[in-house]
C-alpha cells in the first residue's frame, strides 16, 4: 500500500524543518556570544555607522595610551626638575654663606668649591634621567646621553680650568654653542706669532670660534698640544690666546702661550658639556591639539647654574686663578643663579652680557601646564570612548531576554517539526482508509 506523503512533501517539509534548525543554530551562536552576528554582513544595514564609531573609539584610545606615556615622561621631568631648582637654591645659599664671611680662608673657600663641584655632578645625574631608554633631555636624539661635565674630581676640574691660563666659560656662546672640530684639512696650516696669535691659512675657517670658549690643540709638532682660551677673534682666520677676554661689562685677565711657529697637521677642537640637538619634539594630544616640548640640557634655566658653578670651582686656592684672587666671581656667579631660578627683576646689567630668560619657574610652569592639558583632554577622550561603547555595544550586542526567547520557540518549532516529518511519513493509504 502507498504511502500519502510523496518526494514533493517531503522535501518541502524538509525545507522548513531546516530554515528552523537554522534559525535555531543562529540563535545558538547569539546567545553564546552575545553578538548579533559574527560579521559586519549580519547587520548591513548599519555596519557603515557600526564602522566609523568604532575607528573613532580606537582612535581616542590610541590618544590616550600615548598620553598617558608623555604624561609619564612629563611626570618624571616634574620630579627631576625640583630636583634641580633645590640643587641650585642650595649651592645659591652656600655662595651667600660665602659672601659673607671670610673670602680668603682657605677653608671657606674650599668648601664652597665643593658644593659647587657637588651640584654639577648632581645636575648631570639629574640631566641624564632616562626612561624606557630615552634620555630626557636630549632633545629628539633621545639615545644619546645628553650632559658630560667631564668631571672625576674637584682637582681635575681645577687643573683643566685653572683660572689664569684656562677659564671656565662666561658666555652662553662660549659654553654651550661652540662645538666644532677644525683639522688641518680645514683651516690649513697654523702660523703662531707672538706666542699668542694663531692665524689660520683658510680664510674664515676659525669664524665659528667663540670668544670665551674653550679649544684643544692636538697633534702639534711644536709642543702646543693642550686646552687654551679664546681671548678674542678676528671674525675670521685669527685668535688669541692671551690677554684681556672682554665678554659683556665682564673684562677678564687670561694668561697663555704658545711656541711660535708653523702647525702643518694640528686640529682645533671646541666642545661643549651638551651633546645632543636642539630639535624640538611635538606631542599631539588629539586632532585638533598638540604641544611642543623645547626643554632639553642646554636650555638656559640649566645652563645658567651650570656656569656658575663652573666659575665658582675653577681654580685653585692661593694661586692666581683662585677664588680668593677673585671675589668678583662672587656677584657674577650670584646674578647667573638668580637669573636660573627666576625672572630677573634686577636693574643690575647682566655682567656677561643679555642672558636668555628660561628659568626654573618658567620650566616648571610650562611642565605643570603640559600635564594639566593631557589630564583635562584624556579626560574628554575617556567620556568619548564610554559614549562610542555604549553606542557599539548597542549596535552589535543581542537583548539576552530576546534572544533567549527566540531560541526557546525555535528549540519548541525544531522539535515540533521532527514530530510532524515522523507523523507524516507513517501515513499511509490503508491508515488513511
């Protein structure tokens, strides 16, 4: 006997027993997930806005994890900067402690020499912080460690500055912008004259020494191997190294010689303690906004204490490049201090000239205000990225209670389904008779 369901039903029964099976399966994987489906194809209709809120809260997550960083960085040079201003106002009071008693004592006078060697070692330390392998205050060189005083000991420092014959740079242009090496190739032969003038053949190739600055002459074959002090400069092909080095309202007595002659294969070279750039580094904190961090070693909140303590410890005491020999040095190395910690308000000329007018406040303040913008705008950027997830998580994610719901009723209809396919398919002509 026949049965009553033929291929054509069944098939069909089969086609909606699947499409449930699959609505099932489907929900299945929502509710396991708790996603409205797995690709941006299951919700074409708003995977385009799905999209863009998503690019724009990793973007402002991007923002945030590297302002967190710089505010890391930022944090850090806050620290090491307090750091320094203590330093300075401390070697500043032992200077005024100085001043007032005893110029001459021996004893005085070396222990100021030594807080001021103390606090150029500690500037240097401070000035060479690193983090994660880059240095601070190197400018955008931030592998190359920024600050070398050359310093070992008080005497060392002594014996290269001496006072008389050598002295330790006055002038910004001197200390730190003065940093070249001129080799015989350069400015051809040297002629010394007068055991105090060195000419140049090339003309122009000695321009870039400053007045003041200190050079070293190496591989002279006539014994002029040594460190030696600008006194003045031609401009051009000509320098000596003695006699009255003029810098600003400051004339200073410098005491030198050379043996006369011809140097056929000597270098000239001139360094300073800061060996780094001075390129400055953008940090953009979001689209719209960034900031420009300009503090490197050589700015002149540093440089300015650097030299004062550098003018303060020259010299031995009793001879004539000693600090009990010049108590001028006093009020010069006091005015640079002052100037390094805050604004100048002094109508007291500046002895070596105009200074540039960073100071440790202003370092300060501008740190301070670089923080409080990554603060206030990674502040924005976390209510931003809240708004975009609730937004998203609303877009992709199921309402469990629906879902669950569905899954339910469809479980019922599969089952339902299988039951109805086996009933249909025990139908036959004689049960139907």
């Amino acid at each position: 006997m026949s049965r009553v369901a033929d291929l054509a039903s069944t098939n069909e029964l089969l086609s909606f027993l699947f499409k449930t099976q699959r609505r099932l399966q489907e929900a299945e994987v929502q509710v396991a997930s708790e996603k409205k489906s797995q690709d941006y194809a299951g919700i074409s209709t708003q995977a385009q806005r799905l999209l863009n809120m998503e690019n724009t809260r990793d973007q402002l997550e991007r923002f945030v994890t590297n302002n967190e960083l710089m505010d890391l960085r930022l944090e850090t040079s806050e620290t090491v900067t307090a750091n320094i201003t203590q330093t300075i106002r401390d070697f500043r009071e032992a200077v005024f402690q100085y001043e007032q008693h005893g110029l001459t004592d021996e004893q005085r006078v070396l222990d100021v020499q030594s807080a001021a060697f103390r606090a150029l070692t500690s500037l240097q330390t401070d000035l060479n912080i690193d983090i994660d392998g880059r240095f601070l205050y190197g400018g955008a060189r931030v592998t190359d460690l920024p600050v070398d005083l050359n310093l070992t000991t008080l005497t060392a420092f002594q014996t290269a500055y001496d006072g008389d014959s050598v002295v330790y740079p006055v002038s910004r242009a001197a200390h730190v912008e003065t940093d070249v090496t001129l080799p015989q190739t350069t400015t051809g032969n040297l002629t010394i004259t007068g055991t105090d003038t060195i000419q140049a053949a090339t003309a122009g190739s000695l321009a870039s020494l400053s007045v003041g600055s200190t050079i070293t002459i190496s591989g002279s074959v006539l014994g002029n191997d040594g460190t030696y002090t600008v006194v003045s400069n031609n401009g051009s092909d000509t320098i000596t190294i003695d006699g009255n080095l003029t810098v600003g309202a400051t004339t200073i007595a410098v005491t030198n010689t050379v043996a006369n002659g011809t140097e056929t294969g000597a270098t000239i070279t001139a360094s300073s303690y800061y060996n780094s750039d001075n390129v400055n580094v953008t940090h953009r904190v979001d689209k719209d906004r960034d900031f420009t961090i300009d503090l490197n070693a050589s700015d002149a909140a540093f440089e300015k204490a650097i030299r004062a303590m550098g003018i303060i410890a020259q010299g031995v005491f009793g001879t004539n490049g000693g600090l009990d020999q010049h108590p001028e040095r006093i009020e010069q190395a006091l005015f640079l201090l002052n100037s390094s910690l805050e604004i100048t308000q002094s109508t007291t000329p500046p002895p070596f000239g105009t200074e540039l007018s960073s100071n440790m406040t202003g370092v300060e303040r501008d740190i301070g205000f670089q923080r409080v913008l990554i603060d206030q705008t990674n502040e924005r950027h976390n209510s931003l990225i809240s708004f975009f997830e609730e937004r998203i998580a609303s877009t992709e994610n199921i309402d469990p209670l629906d879902a669950i719901t569905r899954l339910l009723d469809d479980q019922q209809a599969l089952e339902a389904s299988f039951q109805v396919l086996s009933r249909v398919k025990q139908l036959s002509l004689g049960n139907f008779l």
